[in-house]
C-alpha cells in the first residue's frame, strides 16, 4: 500500500467517525490527542515510525477539518432558522420547475450571509427565467433543519417570499459553460429521441431523473431489478465514455490526453455528484499512470478519490450515494481479482468469459453495497446480476448513441431524429426487461419482514465467518 493510502484512509475514517460517532464539540480535542500521539512514532525506526506519523497526523487532520468546516459553513446557517430577511445570490444552475413548486439553487453573496450554497424554494408563483451567472435579490424564510443537505453541499434551505429579482450577471458567468452544454444535450435529446425514450436516455447521459421518474411504473420496476444505477451518474457512464472516446481518437497516448479535459467536462455537466467524483479521479490515476511511466494501485487510486470529496466537503460522509458509490468500487476492488481467477480455471471460450466476467463485476459492486441499500431502503432485490446481464450490454450502446445524436441533433436534428429510432428500441427492449422482471415472485424481497431480516443476518454472518476462518 502506496504513502498516499496511509493518509488518504486514515483522514477518511476520522471524518466519518465525525459525522456519525463522534461530537462535534469535542472534534478539536480528539484532533489534539492525535496530533500529540503521533509524536510517539519518533520511538520507532524505519516503515513503522513513518505509518505512525502518517496515521496519526492524517486522522487528526480529518477530525480538524471536519470541525472548523462545520463551524464555517453549518453553523452560520443554523443560527438563521425560521428567521426572514433579504438575500443577494447567484444561480449556479438551471431552476427545477415541478407542478407543486420551483426550486433554484445559489451561492450567496451578500456580505452579511456565509458564503455558502443555498436552495430557494417557490410554492406560489413563477420563477423568471434564470440563467448560472445570473445575480438575483429576493426577500426569504430559512427552513429548519438546514443542515439536512450539508452532504451534498447546500448548508441553507430557505423559501422565496414572491419572486426573486435579476439584477445583473457576474462577469465571470462563462465559468457555468458546463451547465449550459448539459442544458443543450438535454433539449436536443428530447427533441430527437421519442417522448417515450428520452426520459431514460437523458438521464443516463446527464443524471436528470425528472422526465424518468414521472413514469412511476417503470422507475419503480427499474428499483425492484436493481438497475437504478445505471440512472445515477457513476463508474459504470465514466466507463462508457472513455470507451466512446477512445474508440473514435484512438487507444494512444494522445487518445488518453483528450479524455481528461472530456472527464473534467462530464463531471461538471452531471453536478460533480460523488459516485462520478470517484470514478473521474479513478479513471484520471489509471489514464495518467502509463503516460507518468507508474503502475496503477487500485487501493491507492480508491482511497485518493475518497479524500479528495471528504476534503472539499466532509460533510460527504452523510450521503448515501458517496456511501453506495464507494461500497460498490470497494467490494469490486475486494472480490473481482478472487472471483475472476476462480472463474478462470472453470470458464472455457469467450462467450463463457464474458458471462461469468458480467456476474463477477455484479456480485462484486453489490456485495458491499446491498447490506447500505437493505438498510436505507428497505429493500434487497435478488435478479439484478441477471437483469444487468441482460440490459448492460445496450445500455451501453444507448449511451453512447445518445450523445453521438444529441450533438448530431443540434445540427441536423430530422437526421438524428431518424437515426434515434435503433436506439430508442434497445431503450424499449430495456424496460421491457424491467418491467417483466419485476413482476417475478421474489424479484424484491423487504426488510419488513422478520424473515428476510434474519435471512440477510444469517447470510452475511455466514460471509463473515467464512472470511475470519478460510484458512
């Protein structure tokens, strides 16, 4: 294990015994004990005084950070609940328009206020047509409980009394040129693909379950198939689009350097969540590692990834999608090498191969991942390596498809159009599965159940037990 995955998960721990063991209040004492215990590493000689000082220091950072963090950005925030008063902001994104309210979302920037990302809610009325770089003024209601989505950076909630006034643009708007291109591949997706493909389409492309979701029945089949993460932008879309991009510039040097500003770009467009963090930072080190003449360590390039979204926000450790994002990588980095060299003493010819390397991939990124989903959503849905043995494949190529015709459809949209319709009908081979799928006895089991509780009990104590004994 390389230096950087001594501080990288030691910093990782300390955060999340932070957000969910620990109180705050006695974070600094907790980052001082630490800080002084990691003197006692100067005792030792060689590898164990450097892992010393690594672990100690590290850990000591994240509880630091953690705390003056917090006091940064949450607490400001909590001080003005249920209070009203007027805010000067800026929109970072395209307003939410529902049929029971509006939502946008802003940084900030009145010099009274923390600096911080806030959502602004609407029930009655309309929201005028915003814009990212917009500058906007409008009199609000913080909510309670603001801190609910310190994970996902937002740390104020607070509800718009009447519509908000656009007073001007920032002069460095051209910075959300990203939000922009997302919005054009959204609208040319819709405009190319049928009304009944493009809500899958565009969500796998941009992350944008709105349109998808209103389809309640399908969205709900794809719960119960356990194929709801190929809406939710991560490794799996990372994946597909280097492919593309490798396909059409070649898999070269030059191939590997055009894919890091498109990374960078895919990032910001899907709203730099953290399953695709992850896979961005992932599939940087493994690009950049052959060009730097350095080999790749899967544990280091895990543990890096997971530093760097703790680091820029620690509230991070709260959300289920980072949690679920980095259980899955975690079990795929645990048991994909095990399972893939006892698949290959067993599996003969390539048809074979690609089956069993498909169930290896799925039983790897659920093993860590189904005990989080049993216990968040109440639910553990037991034919998802056979439905993504089946819907992966064209997914795959619906992906890539979507984006080759979204920007082919701002230029010749009745062309893309026409050329929508092959893809469009592997989008509806796809719910097709979803839906007769779901509707199988035990496709979904519940936690609800006394049964199905033991039984999950009993299964992973019998993997652990396995684990603790296999010698």
């Amino acid at each position: 294990m390389r230096k950087l995955a001594w501080v990288a998960l030691p910093y990782a721990a300390a955060v999340f015994l932070a957000e969910y063991v620990l109180p705050r209040k006695g974070l600094p004492i907790f980052a001082a004990a630490l800080f002084l215990l990691a003197w006692a590493g100067f005792l030792f000689r060689g590898p164990a005084r450097r892992r010393i000082l690594l672990v100690c220091l590290s850990a000591a950072a994240g509880f630091g950070w953690y705390a003056g963090h917090w006091a940064m950005t949450a607490e400001p925030c909590e001080a003005l609940e249920g209070q009203t008063f007027s805010v000067m902001a800026r929109v970072v994104d395209y307003p939410l328009v529902t049929d029971s309210y509006a939502r946008v979302e802003v940084r900030l920037t009145d010099a009274s206020l923390p600096r911080v990302r806030a959502a602004l809610y609407l029930y009655d009325g309309e929201l005028p047509a915003l814009a990212p770089g917009d500058t906007i003024t409008a009199e609000v209601r913080a909510a309670a409980e603001t801190d609910r989505f310190a994970y996902r950076d937002v740390y104020l909630r607070a509800y718009l009394r009447g519509a908000p006034e656009v007073t001007g643009r920032w002069r460095f708007s051209w910075l959300y040129f990203p939000q922009r291109i997302c919005r054009a591949v959204k609208d040319s997706c819709e405009r190319v693909f049928p009304s009944w493909a493009s809500p899958l389409v565009k969500a796998m492309m941009t992350g944008d379950t709105q349109s998808l979701k209103a389809d309640q029945q399908t969205y709900a089949a794809m719960q119960s198939c356990g194929v709801s993460h190929v809406v939710a932008v991560s490794g799996l879309h990372m994946l597909y689009l280097v492919s593309l991009a490798q396909l059409l510039l070649g898999r070269n040097r030059r191939g590997a350097l055009a894919c890091l500003p498109l990374i960078a770009l895919f990032v910001l467009m899907t709203g730099c969540t953290p399953s695709v963090v992850r896979a961005a930072v992932l599939q940087t080190m493994m690009l950049l590692a052959p060009l730097l003449d350095r080999e790749s360590d899967a544990l280091t390039d895990f543990s890096a990834a997971l530093m760097l979204l703790l680091l820029v926000n620690p509230s991070a450790a709260g959300s289920v999608s980072l949690q679920l994002s980095f259980a899955a990588a975690g079990g795929m980095l645990a048991l994909n090498g095990p399972l893939k060299r006892w698949a290959g003493r067993r599996v003969r010819g390539c048809a074979g191969q690609w089956v069993a390397d498909s169930f290896i991939c799925t039983i790897g990124a659920t093993a860590f991942s189904m005990p989080l989903a049993a216990v968040y959503f109440g639910c553990i849905p037991l034919l998802s390596a056979l439905v993504n043995l089946l819907c992966l494949p064209l997914l795959e190529i619906v992906f890539c498809a979507g984006y080759v015709l979204s920007a082919l459809g701002m230029l010749l949209p009745g062309a893309a159009a026409v050329l929508a319709w092959p893809p469009a009908a592997l989008v509806w081979v796809c719910e097709f599965i979803f839906r007769a799928v779901a509707a199988l006895p035990f496709a979904c089991v519940y936690t609800q159940s006394a049964a199905v509780t033991a039984w999950f009990v009993l299964l992973y104590g019998s993997f652990a037990v396995t684990f603790v004994l296999r010698r």
